[in-house]
C-alpha cells in the first residue's frame, strides 16, 4: 500500500496520464507553429529574418519571455514537448486540488479528469480547448485552477495572485476569471456572518502581474489610425475567426450540445449543497451569465458588423466552453459517489427501491442500445456526417428525459445510472479512440491537404526539408493559403498564411489585403474564389502579374501543389518537385 503523503502525487501523476493521453498530438499542434514560432523569433530575431507574420508586434510578452529561451538549448520540437509536460503537469496538479476540494475523495480526481477532458472536446460550442499544445492559455488555465481551489477556502490574497500569474499569460482568460471572482468575492463579503479580511496583497500583486499580459494588448493599436483599427477589428472578428466569437455563425449543431451539456450541469449542481459547491456553481453561472451578454449583443447588433465586431473580439464564449464541462465532470462523479455511500439515498433510489448490481448493468445495456441505435439512424439511415458527438447528444438527451420521469413511471435507479453513465461511460467508450488518433495517428493534424484532400505528411516534410537544406536563410517563399507549418519545418519566410494572423491592427489590414491578392481570383463563371494550392490561380495570372506580385512580396520561390495543368510561364523554373508538390524559382 502506498504511504498516504505520496498517494496525491500518484493521483496527479494519473490525471497527467489522462492528459496526456488526449493531447499528445504529433507535433506540431494546431498553435503550437504558431505561438512557438513567435517565441524563437522574440529570443533570436535572426531566426527565419524579414518574416512579416514574426516581425509583427508582440501580444504575449509573459509567454515568449518565459518559454522562448529554450531556443538556444532545444529544437523547436523539443520545446513543443517541454512545454506540453510543464503545462500538463500544472494542469494536472491544479486539476487534482480543485477536485479534491469539491469531491474529497481519494482518486476521484481522475475520473473527473476524464470526464472534464472528454465534455470539453466533445461539447464545446466557441471551440475552445484546455489540453492540446502549448500556447499563453496552456499555462494560463493552470493557474486559474488553483485561484478557484483558493477561493473555496476564502484565501483571496492566493486568488488574486494567481489571477494575476494567469492574465500574464493570457490576459483574456485571466481578466474573465477576475471579474467573476471579484463578483463572488463582493457576494460573499455581504453574505458572511464574519467580516472577510481585504485581500490587499492579492489584488496589488496580482495586479502588477497582470500588467505584463495588459500592456502588449494595450500597445497593439497605438500610433494607429482610427480607421485602420476599426476594419482589423472587424476583420478578426468576421473574416478570420468567427466561428470563435460570432454566435450566430456557429454551427447549429456545436450550440445544441453545449445547451444539452448545460442543461445536464443544471440537473447536476443541484446535487451538491456545500459551501464549496455553491461557490464553484456560482463561478460557472458567472461564465454562462457571460455568454448570455455576448449572445444577447450578438443579436442586438447584428446589423451594425463595426460595432459588434468591437464588442465580440474579447470571447464572451471562451470560459463557458470549459466551466461546464468542468461543472459537469464534478457533478457526476460527485453525486456518483454520494449515492454510492449513501450520503444522500443510503442504497435506495428515488423510488425506494434497492439499487442492485442487476439494475445497474440493465440500464448499463439499455444505454448502450440506445447510443448504438442513435448512431445507425444518424448515420446508416439519415446519412448524416460522421461525427461521434451527435449519437452521444442524442443518447445523453434520451438519459437526461428518464432521469426526470416521475418515480410512479421509472422504477429503476435512473439518476444513479444517469451519473454512471456521465461520469464513465461516456468518456471511456471515447478514450480509446482519442489515445489510438493522438498518440499513434500516421499523420500531424497540422500538416496540410493534398490536392486529393488527404494529408500529405510525408511529401510535405520532404519539400521542406530539400528547402531548407538547398535555399538561401534569407529566400522567401509564396506557399499555400493554409500550409502554416512551413516556417515550422522548412525554417525559410513566406508572405503569409490564413493561420498566422498578426494581432496588432496595422499588419492584420495589411495581412488580409494579402490573403484576399494571393489567394482569390475569378473564375470562368465570374464568381470569387479562393485556390488554397495555388496551381489553378497561376494559370489565371499572366508573367507580368506575378512579376508585379514579386516586386510586391519580395518572394523568390513558388510552392505549389501538383495537378493535371501545371503553369506554363517562361519565368518560372522547376526547382524541385515530388508526388504531391512543386517548387518553382521565380526568374527575374
């Protein structure tokens, strides 16, 4: 048996596990090209020179101060990894303290992990996400864990100063928590029978913290004209990354599971009537109070794009996407438990009825028949897009319904198996299939598509690689709209990408004027459309279009994708070429 002073480590080493096992994409991940690709640039400007996307203003100083370094010691790969450990082993740590505090339980952090980690995936609505590569937010999140761990046992100077750590790191994520916290705390000073000690060091440390994630922000538009910030605000809003922060432009079917997701924690924090947990609860009303005002806005001004756009660039969306998850993961396998021990039914359900193993591998199966039968008529009969989540939805919303039947009509221990069925089954049927496509997949989720619309991982590294071993440091290169790993692995410039939007307002304007230049042209029909590869849009462009781009942009290669017309123009010289890709060097 293991001594009970090592058993949390054992635990927040298992959650790590957990963490690990639904993270550990192949590298690099979705941001981490982008965010690390930054940080090296920060510490060493000599690192892939006159790169405009690199050379813009800097919006996570705490971030690339703190990580960046690593690029005199590591490989950017190397310190993808480093950073992914650190921030899971934070995350981890702080994952076990909050849960604890609210299940105190050894070990139950772990299927809290599980189902927290799953529920965020699965049922986000604004895309956000806890555990994946490292960015600001990967070690921003962790701190925000331990702020509401201090909050429960009213140590206010702790929360402050973690506030202040998180919004350093990440000034939104950070600065939302903050507000809410100060809110709970304002609450809880006039609900107290005692007068609650003023957190002065907090709010003063945490503060001056804080100002290393402000300050970038704040000096992203300075010295800029009016004008020119209102349109890169609009453009970041609606052009690039809309499916974040505009509500109405998010998929129908994202709202209706977060809502299902929602409607579950509201049936599950009603379980818990502890002090801690009505603190927690009120946290996670706070996050959705939140995107109730960005929604409400959303509408309101839905037909003024300027105002809305500066209105819904601050991710009113963000923090609910984890909370209630969050509050979902807690509420099942607390309740779980409580029921369990008899804490709160002893061993009978609602109905009275002894809750028997018998009972619970019935509704185990009958649970499992529907989730199969929601899937073959989702997808066998509707043809519907593959997508796991949906069968899920519909079978937690089936589960959702019998838990509320009035006892006289359900004589089974529906609430019980509802919990067993949030807490475990959902996110263990899920996990093998997250482990296999993380941590074994053929394939880096960031490399791009091939003209036949599979990944092209192999072709493309070794594209990048004849780059970098037979290019000039300082060459610069036109590639396609979405291969924004190219900085990644061929370490030369490119004149922009979809993915790596600057963040201060002059070069966004000036970033989307390139998008819109390089990548869209009319086709035969007249209409606008975008050539992510290239290949077609060379064929639209005469040689003197692409000389005057080249003077434009300054790029002395051509990357493009293989296709059955390839271009034909005198200027451009085949410099290397593989199954899938060509390298054209564009002759003076």
């Amino acid at each position: 048996m293991l001594s009970s002073r090592f058993v949390p480590f054992v635990e927040v080493a298992a959650v790590f596990v957990v963490f690990f096992l639904f993270g550990a994409w192949k590298v690099p991940d979705v941001n981490e090209a982008h965010y690390i690709g930054k940080a090296i640039h920060y510490w060493n400007p000599d690192w892939i020179p006159d790169d405009s996307f690199l050379e813009s203003r800097d919006a996570h100083w705490t971030f690339y101060f703190v990580f960046g370094w690593l690029t005199f010691f590591f490989s950017p790969t190397a310190m993808a990894w480093i950073g992914r450990i650190t921030a899971w082993s934070l995350l981890a740590w702080s994952w076990q303290r909050l849960s604890f505090a609210l299940v105190p339980v050894r070990w139950a952090a772990v299927p809290t992990a599980l189902a927290l980690a799953y529920y965020i995936e699965a049922f986000n609505m604004a895309g956000e996400w806890l555990i994946g590569g490292i960015e600001g937010k990967s070690l921003a999140y962790p701190f925000v864990f331990f702020a509401l761990e201090a909050m429960l046992h009213n140590r206010w100077n702790r929360v402050g100063i973690f506030l202040g750590i998180a919004s350093a790191l990440h000034v939104l994520v950070g600065g939302w928590v903050t507000l809410i916290a100060g809110v709970i705390y304002i609450a809880s000073r006039r609900q107290a029978s005692a007068v609650l000690n003023f957190p002065f060091i907090g709010i003063i440390v945490g503060g001056l913290l804080a100002l290393f994630g402000l300050i970038p922000v704040l000096l992203l538009d300075s010295g800029v004209e009016t004008a020119i910030v209102h349109e890169a605000h609009r453009i970041y809003v609606f052009e690039r990354i809309s499916h974040h922060l505009v509500p109405y432009l998010i998929k129908d079917s994202l709202v209706f599971r977060f809502v299902l997701l929602t409607a579950i924690w509201i049936l599950l924090c009603r379980q818990g009537n502890s002090k801690e947990h009505r603190t927690f609860n009120a946290f996670i009303w706070g996050t959705l109070i939140l995107a109730a005002i960005g929604m409400v806005l959303a509408y309101s001004f839905r037909g003024n794009e300027q105002l809305s756009a500066e209105i819904l660039r601050f991710y009113w969306f963000r923090l609910a996407d984890i909370a209630v998850p969050m509050g979902v993961a807690v509420g099942a396998v607390g309740s779980m438990l409580n029921t369990a021990d008899g804490r709160r039914q002893t061993t009978t359900d609602l109905a009275g009825t002894p809750v028997s193993l018998q009972k619970v591998l019935t509704i185990i199966a009958i649970i499992t028949a529907v989730y199969f039968t929601a899937t073959w008529i989702c997808f066998g009969y509707f043809k519907m897009t593959p997508d796991a989540n949906i069968a899920w939805a519909i079978t937690l919303l089936i589960c959702l319904g019998v838990s509320l039947l009035p006892s006289a009509v359900c004589r089974l221990p529906s609430l019980t198996l509802f919990y067993i069925a949030i807490a475990f089954y959902a996110p263990l049927t899920a996990l093998p299939n997250y482990a296999n496509l993380r941590t074994y997949s053929g394939h880096c989720r960031t490399d791009p598509m091939g003209p036949t619309g599979k990944r092209t991982t192999e072709e493309w590294q070794d594209m990048c690689q004849w780059i970098r071993e037979n290019t000039s440091k300082d060459a610069k290169f036109w590639v396609p709209r979405d291969d924004h790993t190219f900085k990644w692995y061929a370490q030369r410039s490119d004149i922009g990408t979809w993915k790596n939007i600057p963040q201060d307002a002059e070069s966004i304007v000036k970033w989307f004027h390139s998008m819109t230049e390089l990548y869209e042209y009319n086709n035969e029909e007249g209409l606008c459309v975008i050539d992510r590869l290239l290949t077609t849009l060379l064929n639209t462009k005469t040689e003197e279009e692409i000389a005057a781009l080249q003077q434009k942009y300054g790029f002395e290669y051509i990357l493009c994708a293989q296709s059955y017309e390839m271009p034909t123009h005198a200027t451009l010289k085949l410099a290397y070429e593989n199954d899938v890709y060509c390298l054209y060097r564009v002759l003076p």
